[in-house]
C-alpha cells in the first residue's frame, strides 16, 4: 500500500475574512478538531498599516461581532501539480487581538466551528418541546440556529413525548438528551452519539448528530516510521504514547441502578441476575470500533469479576410519556461512560508532514491510519499497525505543514467491530 501523505512545494492556507481574501498575510494557522469537540482554528496575520483591523472596522465588527459574528472561510492545500488541499469550512471570530509598532504587527484570532457558536447563545426559555428525541433536536437546531442545516439520527420513542428545556441553552439542552439516549437509537444499546460539525454539499455549515456505525470509515492509507535507515522514506515525524492500565480499576464494569414508578420494579446488581439491564461491560456494547490487531499489538481486556463502578442513572419519565419501559433505558449514560473511558487505555499522537485528506470533522471516530514501524531488527513493532484517528491538528507556517493524528486503540479481544 503507497504512503498517504503526499506533498507539494510548500504549503499555502487561504482565509478569507467577511468575503475579504487575506491570505497573503498568513504567519502561522492552527486548526484542531477532535470527537464531540468541534473545531477551532487561530490564525496569525501580518498587519502592515493595520490594514486588516480597519477592514473589519469598515465592516462593523465593532458594533456587530457581540450580536452577529464575523465569518471565516479557510482551507489549507499543498502547491503543487495534483490538488492536494483541505475542504473549505466556515468558522466565526471568537476572540481578536492584535500588536505591533506605529508601521504594523500582527492580528491573532481565534474561530470556531458554526454550531458551537450559535448553539452556546441561548434565552434562558422554560419552553417545553413535544416530539421524539431526534424530532426535539432538530426543533432546537432549527430554532436557536436556522442558518445551520443538520442530520439527526432518529430515535424510537413516543412522537408524543414533551421535554421541557429547563432555561438551559440550546447546547447544553441538547447534550441533556444525548447523555443517556444512546439506548433508543435504531441499534438499541450497544451504540452511542456522536456530535460534529461539517458541511452540506453547498459548503453551508451543518451539524451532525449521529450514531457512530453511521459514520463511513476514512482510511488514511500507510504512513512509515522505521528506525531503521535505508532509502524508504519517513512519513511520521514524531509521536507520543500514553498508555493508561490502570483505567481497568474503574471501568471494567459499570454497574447503574434505578425503580421504576410505573412498574414498581427495582434493578440494581443484586436483582439483576442476568447482567443485562444494569450491567455494561464489553460483552454489551459491541457497536464500538477497533482495529484488527493481535496480542503484540494491543492489550489484553480485563477478566469480568466482581469489582464494578457505580455510575448514576437518569431518573425514570414516570408518565409513561417515552413509550418505553425504564429497563430499556436506564443504561444509556453508563453506557457513554464506558466506551468513552475505554477509548484511553492506550492512545498515541502522531505527527506527519501535512494531511490533506484529514479535514472531515464528521468522520473521527471511524477514521483509521496505518503505520508501518520496524524496530532495529527489521521486525514490526507493537505501535505500528491500524489506528482509529479521535483528533487532528494542523500547524502551518510559511514553509512547513504538520498534521497532528490523535489515535486510540481499545483491547485487542474486545467485542467490537473492526474498521
């Protein structure tokens, strides 16, 4: 399999500010993005005369930006015969400063993603919402940010349900419902949320709401880092493990509890016999993803004994309302709690030479990389082999591009499916 990272002469970023093209002006560009995180860029220009603070000043940033926003539109692309470039996404200003002497500086700021913008302002409403979970976050989406398109994986519950917002913004709100309804989603327990900002096919912006077994997996393709020396070239420049064992203490199992209004039911670790109601362990949640790797290249899962975490359930909708029994639901925040735990038993940061292909937001988590490492003796080492990217970061200055890969790999006999 060819290396992935193919490169151009140097690297070149394209910003535009509120339709102006300042890319010339480009010192360094950071942009990072990572799982349920959004993405965030910062961009230092250089500002000769002031140049670009008095285009924003001439395009009302002063009077504006606390009740609008000012808009970004970014890409970063090698110079080179093949198109080697990022997708083009929209961010809004944030933060601004600037600094320098009487002839010009330099303009830092910093922008993030368009739903994390418009989805953190909120009315302090005690509005209550009726429908389906999924039908409530596209109301919400629709409401509180009508610029931003969305696709929201759709739940079963009851279409007569009512939500009340609880003077929570639309964020928050909206995290509220996802923390524990991974249960009511089409693949019931053993999936879990996702949330990621991206594009529609016009380039406007757009949120993603979605399951991760939705998500088509992205291979990167072979980056190389031999320690041995020879002709092949080196893709990785760098890394960094971290490896966290201990994590087994805790998560092994997670154990919730809860009584049921309705039915009078009590579930707790004692009543529940079977292990399938209050229990989450690997043997349940086998929707998340691995790699396909062995035992030289990843850790063995924990023997299933007694020991368990507690982890606090969400209280029952006692009216009956979700149309679902309590039993079916009252794992759902345990669920999230165990597969993200899981996810930093053993995690490495990689760094290459610039990615193009790694800008879409709304495929980490299913995005894979493929590292080829031989040790001193020619013999594949344990960090080579699949990962499952989580996180990028792109730093770009005039003249070099790195790409950042966060990776995880989960135990190698885990209930899983491969990617």
């Amino acid at each position: 399999m060819p290396a992935s990272t193919k490169t151009g002469v140097s690297p070149y970023v394209q910003i535009k500010l509120n339709g102006q093209d300042v890319s010339e002006e480009f010192l360094l560009f950071e942009w990072a993005s990572f799982v349920n995180g959004g993405y965030t860029i910062r961009a230092k220009l250089n500002n000769a005369y002031y140049s670009i603070l008095n285009l924003l000043i001439s395009d009302n940033y002063l009077t504006t930006a606390r009740l609008d926003s000012a808009e970004v539109k970014f890409k970063i692309k090698w110079l080179a015969e093949e198109k080697l470039e990022t997708t083009e996404l929209p961010a809004i200003v944030t933060h601004l400063g600037a600094g320098g002497t009487p002839l010009g500086g330099v303009v830092d700021l910093i922008a993030v993603d368009p739903p994390s913008f418009y989805l953190n302002r909120g009315d302090s409403s005690g509005k209550i919402w009726k429908g389906k979970v999924s039908k409530v976050i596209e109301d919400v989406v629709g409401e509180y940010a009508p610029s931003i398109s969305y696709k929201v994986s759709e739940t079963s519950d009851n279409e007569e349900n009512y939500w009340p917002q609880m003077r929570q913004d639309p964020k928050t709100f909206i995290h509220s419902l996802l923390d524990w309804s991974a249960p009511i989603t089409s693949s019931k327990k053993e999936d879990r949320w996702v949330v990621a900002s991206g594009t529609d096919d016009g380039g406007s912006p757009k949120i993603f709401i979605h399951k991760v077994s939705e998500i088509s997996p992205l291979d990167l393709g072979l980056l190389r880092f031999n320690t041995t020396t020879g002709d092949e070239i080196q893709d990785i420049v760098n890394f960094e493990m971290l490896s966290n064992n201990f994590i087994s203490a805790v998560q092994t199992k997670l154990i919730t509890q809860g009584l049921s209004s309705i039915s009078g039911q009590y579930m707790d670790r004692i009543t529940d016999t079977e292990e399938k109601k209050v229990y989450v362990k690997d043997k349940n949640t086998g929707d998340k993803v691995n790699t396909n790797i062995g035992p030289d290249r990843g850790f063995k899962k924990p023997k299933d004994k007694d020991w368990a975490t507690n982890v606090i359930s969400v209280p029952e909708f006692n009216d009956g309302a979700l149309g679902i029994p309590y039993e079916d639901y009252v794992s759902g925040r345990a669920r999230g709690v165990f597969i993200d735990v899981l996810n930093m038993v053993m995690r490495v940061k990689f760094r290459s030479t610039g990615i193009p292909e790694l800008s879409d937001s709304t495929k980490l988590g299913a995005t894979t990389v493929n590292i080829g490492w031989k040790d001193s003796d020619d013999q594949p080492f344990f960090l080579g082999g699949k990962w499952i990217v989580y996180g990028f970061h792109h730093t770009v200055v005039r003249d070099q591009w790195f790409t950042d890969m966060y990776c995880y790999r989960i135990d190698y006999d885990s209930t899983a499916k491969v990617i």
